[in-house]
C-alpha cells in the first residue's frame, strides 16, 4: 500500500515540475501555475515522505489501486490551475479528468481568447494520459486481467519482451515511438500553416486521441484540406497499437489482425457516409469525402475534434456516428472505446457458442491473430461488455433524473465511457459543450470517463468490500 501512495506522491512532483514550466514560459498565466505548483508539489512531497522508509509488500491487490488513484490525482492535479484561474471545482475537475482520461468533452467557452498556458495545460494533460494508458494498456492491465486485455499481453508485450529484452526497454521504445510521432506531427502542422503555437497543442492532442483544440471551433477553425487530411492521417496514427510500430521498425512484420478490422470499418464507414453526404447535399465528392473522413476518424478513434456539425447531415448520419462512437480503436493505442481486438473476440466467441447448440459434439476453437482465444479470455471480453453497457444505460437513466433530453443522456453516457468528447444533439453535440449540464450530472460523466478509460473492471473492482479488506 505505501508503494501506491508513494507513486501518487511522485506523481504530484511531477505535475508540480511541469506547472512551474509553464509558468515560467507564460506571464500571463504566472502566478495561477506557481501557485498550482507550489500546492501540488507541498503535498506530493510530503506524501512521499511519510511513506518513503516504509518498505510493504506490493500485492496483485495493489495494482488495481494503484491503476485507479493515478488518474483520479493526476486529474485532481490538472484541475488545480484551471481551479485557481476561475473555474468552479467541479467544471474543473470535469475539464482534467476529460483531459488526463483524452476524452476530449469540454465546459469552457471562449477558447480563442483563453490564456495560451492554459490551452497548453490542457493539452500536456491529453498526451499524458495517451502515453500513460498505453503503458497501462502493455504493463498492467494485462496482468490484471481486465476485459480479455490478457490477450493483448499475448500480443504484444511478450513479443516486446524478445524484441526489446525487458518489458522496461519495450515500454521505452513505446515512449519513443510517441515522441517522435507528435513531433513529425508537429512539423507537418507547422508545414500546413499553423502557428507554432498552435502546431505544438495540435501535435499533443491528435496523437493522444484527446480533442483538446485552440479555438471553440475545434479543428474546423483551419480551413485546410491539407491540414485536415493530415489531421486524419495522424489520428489514425494514435489508434494504432504501438506495438505494431515497434514490430515493423524491428522487421517482425506488419500482420495484425485487429487494425486490419480497423482499416476495413473506416473504408466501409468512410464510403457509405460519402454517398450519403454526396447524395443529400450539395457538397462536392472531395470535400464530402474530407468532412466525412476526418468526422468518422476522430469519432472512431475517440478523438473528439470536429470539422462541421455531423449531426446536422440527416438522421442516416447522425444515427452512424453514435453506433461509431462505441466502437473504438486498436489495444495497446491512446484510443477510448471498447477496442477493436474485444469487437473480434466478442464476434467469434458468440459465434462459436451458436455453433455449439446447433452441434453439440463440434470441437472448435476461437483464434485471435493465429493465437488460441482460452475460454478466461472469452469470458473477461463477455464481462467487459456487460460491464460497458450496463454503465453506460445506468449513467443514462441517471442524467435523465437531472432533467436532460434523452439524446443529451444517452450520447452524454455512451460518449464519457468510450471517451470521445462531443455527444449527439444541440447541447452537447460537436457544435456544443458540457458547460450548461447541471453539476451532478458533471460528476457523474467524471465517473463515466474515468470507468470507460481504465476499461472498467479495473474500477469496479474497488467497490468490493473483500478487496479493501485485503487491500489495507
């Protein structure tokens, strides 16, 4: 237990290093981050001390904890500037919780004209929490078994550990990757004509799959088609495993089953929608073809930006992009949503179980890229599902005591579990924000993004009287 408070503590430190950066690069914002900082480095430190020479043996037990409390601290964290700046509490918990989880939602307004430390705060918390689920994605939550995330572990980081030697070295290859792919993303904002600025909050925001923009008109505020297509390419880029990079850049091959699905959903996705957009407006075929496929990228990819308001396209649309909101992108990627490898599993397992009742003495088993799917994995998948829309239904009924339209709800649900940001509708729709949302409700889609994004049970877990007792 000292070990998961002493990771909270450094944790803090750390978040307090990177407020004093910002402080230091932006005087207009100065005094809100050294104070920010000076707070949440005080109390990580003394954290750290009470429990530095305390030497307690770190349990299974403890990695779900350990999991769950980094991100409700580093979103405490990230809510302190915004807090100090003039938010109220809970709008400023929502925007880091948002932002550390890379979903992307929102409650400010006025973003043009918002202090370039905080537009940049926000985004620094989007990319850390890209890079930090992906370490989860390879290193914990496998281990933990969470929603068939074993077999991601099969996948990937077992190969990383005869790759790189040491799952240590595979997770700093992984960083590496990272690195390297915001900074090219960088460059070529920077190529397309933004401003530096704006290159470099872009960059943290569409290789985390978070959505965080510059402006209140997300990225339609650049209109480019270059911009816009290169913003595709690299959202694309985010949901991909980053395992995958590490296997090609080492010459292991491309093979991989669930961005293959990937690539097909968006192609099928991205056609059909082309038609429609061509068929029922008067839009040229390029330029359907770049809203549409920039729209169903950043939504499939839990991105969250948004070049036009795609809910205005007709009910054929508008009914796509919510199916496509639940999808998600690739394990072991910064994207939300239920991930394409449990899609799969899920889709073959079940027709494998109807095969079974049709022909009881069938013997056949479920494979996921060339691998035996064991039946603890096909039931963690079956589990996760369950766990997934069940609390996405129940966050639903909730916001719907609080006096919301039912497309406000149930979008607002589905959109805080899988992590995208904008929702259906004219209130928190891509043309809208969370702001007017009453202040329960906030709390409540806090939860959701925070459940949606540490894939469920890895929160569900915590509610379990037995695992505090053996916890503590």
């Amino acid at each position: 237990m000292s070990l998961v408070i002493l990771a909270n503590g450094v944790l803090l430190l750390g978040m307090s290093v990177l407020m004093a950066l910002i402080a230091a690069l932006f005087a207009d914002t100065r005094e809100v981050f050294l104070d920010a900082a000076l707070l949440s480095g005080l109390v990580g430190g003394l954290v750290a001390l009470a429990v530095a020479n305390r030497k307690d043996a770190f349990r299974l037990v403890h990695s779900f904890l350990l999991t769950s409390s980094i991100w409700v601290c580093g979103a405490a964290a990230g809510a302190l500037p915004l807090w100090l700046w003039g938010l109220v509490p809970v709008d400023a918990f929502f925007e880091a919780m948002s932002g550390i989880t890379t979903t992307g939602s929102t409650v400010m307004t006025g973003l043009d004209d918002t202090p370039k430390g905080l537009l940049l705060w926000r985004a620094i918390l989007q990319w850390l929490g890209g890079i930090g689920f992906i370490v989860a994605g390879i290193a914990v939550l496998p281990i933990l078994r969470v929603g068939g995330m074993q077999l991601f572990r099969t996948e990937s980081s077992e190969r990383g550990e005869k790759e790189m030697a040491t799952a240590a070295r595979f997770a700093s290859a992984t960083f590496w990757v990272y690195l390297v792919l915001t900074v090219i993303c960088l460059v070529v904002y920077r190529a397309g004509g933004m401003t530096r600025f704006e290159a470099l909050v872009h960059a943290l925001t569409t290789l985390s799959t978070g959505g965080y923009s510059t402006s209140d008109a997300s990225f339609g505020q650049f209109d480019s088609a270059f911009l816009q297509w290169a913003g595709t390419f690299f959202m694309l880029a985010g949901a991909v495993p980053f395992a995958w990079y590490i296997r090609m850049l080492t010459g292991k091959g491309l093979q991989n089953e669930q961005v293959r699905a990937l690539l097909i959903l968006f192609a099928v996705s991205i056609a059909g929608l082309t038609a429609w957009r061509v068929w029922t407006s008067a839009a040229g075929v390029e330029e359907s073809l770049r809203q549409v496929a920039f729209n169903v990228v950043s939504v499939v990819t839990t991105t969250g930006y948004a070049t036009t308001d795609y809910t205005t396209w007709g009910p054929f649309a508008a009914a796509a992009f919510l199916m496509l909101t639940a999808l998600g992108g690739c394990s072991g990627s910064t994207s939300g949503g239920a991930k394409m490898m449990r899609w799969i599993v899920f889709f073959r397992v079940t027709r494998q179980r109807l095969a079974r009742i049709r022909h009881p003495s069938l013997v056949r088993v479920t494979r996921y890229d060339g691998r035996i799917v064991q039946d603890d994995v096909g039931t963690g998948v079956a589990v996760f599902f369950v766990l997934y829309g069940t609390t996405i239904l129940a966050l639903a009924m909730a916001l719907d005591l609080y006096g919301l339209d039912l497309t406000t709800s149930f979008s607002g649900a589905l959109t805080a579990v899988a992590n995208v940001g904008p929702g259906i509708g004219d209130v928190i729709g891509p043309a809208g924000t969370f702001q007017s949302l009453p202040e329960g409700a906030k709390w409540l889609l806090c939860f959701g993004m925070f459940a949606g994004r540490l894939e469920m049970m890895t929160v569900f877990v915590l509610f379990s009287g037995a695992f505090w007792r053996e916890a503590l």
